[in-house]
C-alpha cells in the first residue's frame, strides 16, 4: 500500500497509531475500504455496500483527547533521572509509549495553538503528569472538542486535583486561542484514561453547540446540539450528517409509528427523526446523556421524544412488551458501542421483531458476528458505509434490515 506520490503532511506519521494510511491515495483507502466489507459480508449481503467520502480529509475530527505521560526509555535510566512530561498520543503498538505531539493534521485545526498555551501553563506552574511508578504528578489528559459548523471550542484538563492555577490556564488560552469553555477534570484513579470522574466548568459556559444540517428534497433541515465534556457525539460532523440524512431517507420509506432509538446517547438520531413518527423513546445508560437529550429536544422544539435512563438490555425486558402489538409499526435503531449488541439485546430483539431495524455500525467485525442471528428474522434491505476516519482502518457501516 506504499505510494511514494502521496505527499505525507504529518510530523508524526509512521510513529502515531493513529493515521496508518496517510501515504495511500485517498481513493485507493476508500477502495481497499469497500473491499474489506464486500469480503467480510460476502456471505449474508448480495451486493456490495458502497462506501461515502468524507467531505474533509484534514482536520475532521471535532474531539481528539491526547493524554499526558511521564517520557519513556527503551533501557531504564538512573534513579535519579527525572522523567520529563509529555503530551500526545501512544506511538504505535506502544501503549506504555507517549510521543511529544506538534500537531494533529486529522484533529481541530487550532490544535498546535492549543498545545502551546496548554504548555506555557504546565511549565509556568510547575504541573507533571501523573507516573504511576511513583505516585507523583497530577496531569492525566487533556480534552479539546471544536464544533464544525459553530466553531465553538471547549477544553479540559484531567487531573488529580483541582486547586490549581486556573486563572493562569485561561489567560495563556485567552492570549493564545480563545475558547467558550473551559473545565477541570477530576480523576484520581489510576489507570490512564481521557475522562473524568467529575467535570467543574473553571470558565465560560458549560457547553458548546454544535449544528446539524441535512439536506432533502433541496431545502435545509437544521438541528442544534449542545455537547458538554461527557457528551458523546459523531467525530466527523460533515459525514455524520450524511449517514443521518440517509437515515431520514429510510425513516420516511418505512413511516413508522414509533421510533426505538438504542444508544440514543444525547438523543441525535430520534431528535432528527422526531416528526416522522408519533413517539420516538431513546434510551442510555449515561446520566449526562440524557440530561444532554432532554435540553437537546427543547432546543429544538421537540415534544414527543421520551427519555429513558436504563441499559438497553433491561429496557427491551421491561419494556418492548408493551409494544408487541404496535411491532408492525415500529422501527429501532441501535447504534451499539465498538462491542456491539451483544447476545442477550439480539435475543430481546428478536423475541420482539419490530418490523425494521437501522443498525449503525463503527465495528463490523462486531457487526459480522451478529448479522447471522439478525438474519434468521430479517432480510438485507439495503446499507451505506461512511468514511468517518479517513487515513484511519475506521469506518461507519450503516444497515437496513426488514423483518421478513
């Protein structure tokens, strides 16, 4: 896959795990993508799934979270060698390796500004990232979210305490690049992870927004978000909103009563699709999420989304029941975790079988696994595949099955 034409713009490609395929001709990626699905689904899908470009390329990504770690030497050096703190991502196949990020070409475009006010405020106050070897240091990670279409910026800084120099941190970002929030992240275990146990807003509002437009019939349907530091939301704006436009397509094919909206996180997907059915009931586990989907559906004058905070197996147990007799009528979505449905949410779904289900994939070796049992009950209709990542292995598989 060696193309020596490809001009290759990051600083850090071959090191980082994160864009493999960068020296690869963008539309060779995107071949050797839909070739991996029609072998993977050769089997159960009759024809191949054709896969979207992604409208960018670069500095796509709303969210990166690159984490702070303590340098790392091939031979253990003296006791006395002080390791130095370093901020970026883990070298590739090197999870115990952090190489010093310049910039990230697939991340928000302010990244390096970023790095450098985060850097002028860790050295002026004297802030080490966490070792666990010796329980010194507080930093763990640090969040930067920028909004596509609004270009609202949020960041976070993960750590072990929050009595720090706060006011230093926003003015080298207010010098710097301005952002609309800001927050401290309370994390005090130990393992090294990007997110927090608690958020505390140190300044601005308490979210950033994000829009959502969908093109049909040529007039423009906007929806407005609001994301917060635990929010969950498609990395790639400009090609989520193609894989929902897409999904309004289909929700209008089936016109279904009632929408079941799976992993609903902050309510996306049933907000957009909230006027082509009477009900539309979105379930998550995470509190924030629905706190996030409530606010979302008032933002967006929508009424008849119902909120549920309950795993998603639990939820089809107790409640799909209630619906048995409407299945003729209902469509579910399901847009799992990279793990996907799991055995146990399959069997409640087909012990149901509403009459479509839209399943949005980020794992299709997850996805493999559970189309067989899916099939039993339900025939291929159609499917898209949408190149969120590229220069990435990464892709969104997105399925229509119709009960048979």
């Amino acid at each position: 896959m060696q193309n020596n034409k490809v001009e290759i713009r990051c600083p850090h490609f071959g090191i980082c795990g994160g864009c493999a395929f960068q020296n690869v001709p963008y539309k060779e990626q995107l071949k050797n993508k839909e070739m991996y699905l029609k072998n993977l689904f050769a089997d159960y899908i009759p024809s191949a799934i054709p896969i979207e470009p992604s409208s960018e390329i670069w500095h796509y990504r709303n969210k990166i979270d690159p984490v702070f770690s303590r340098e790392h030497f091939e031979t253990p050096p003296p006791a006395e060698i002080k390791r130095r703190t370093v901020l970026g991502f883990k070298r590739f196949r090197r999870w115990y390796d952090t190489f010093p990020m310049e910039d990230c070409l697939i991340g928000p475009c302010s990244v390096p500004d970023l790095l450098k006010a985060i850097h002028q405020w860790r050295e002026e106050n004297r802030c080490e990232a966490y070792d666990r070897r010796t329980k010194e240091g507080i930093l763990h990670a640090l969040l930067i979210r920028q909004s596509r279409r609004t270009s609202e910026r949020m960041v976070g800084i993960v750590t072990r305490e929050l009595n720090l120099n706060w006011e230093s941190l926003i003015e080298q970002l207010n010098k710097n690049v301005p952002c609309q929030s800001i927050y401290g992240g309370l994390y005090t275990r130990t393992a090294e992870v990007s997110q927090a146990q608690e958020w505390h807003l140190i300044h601005g509002q308490e979210v950033i927004h994000e829009k959502i437009v969908l093109n049909h019939e040529n007039t423009d349907m906007t929806f407005t978000f609001r994301i917060s530091p635990a929010s969950f939301f498609q990395a790639n704006t400009l090609s989520a909103e193609k894989m929902f436009l897409r999904i309004y397509q289909w929700t209008r094919e089936i016109t279904p009563e009632y929408i079941f909206d799976l992993y609903g996180g902050m309510g996306t997907i049933g907000i957009i699709l909230s006027h082509l059915a009477s009900k539309v009931f979105s379930v998550d586990c995470v509190p924030s999420s629905i706190e996030d989907g409530k606010i979302n559906a008032e933002l967006n004058n929508v009424v008849n989304v119902e909120f549920y905070l309950q795993k998603v197996r639990r939820f089809l147990s107790e409640q799909s029941p209630k619906f048995y007799k409407s299945s003729s009528s209902t469509l579910v979505i399901v847009d799992p975790p990279r793990e996907g449905l799991t055995l146990g949410v399959i069997k409640k779904l087909t012990q149901w079988r509403p009459k479509d289900i839209i399943y949005v994939s980020c794992n299709p070796k997850a996805l493999i696994r559970e189309l067989p049992y899916l099939l039993e009950y339900y025939q291929y209709k159609d499917g898209n595949a949408y190149d969120f990542f590229p220069h990435t292995p990464h892709f969104e598989t997105l399925l229509w099955l119709s009960r048979k």
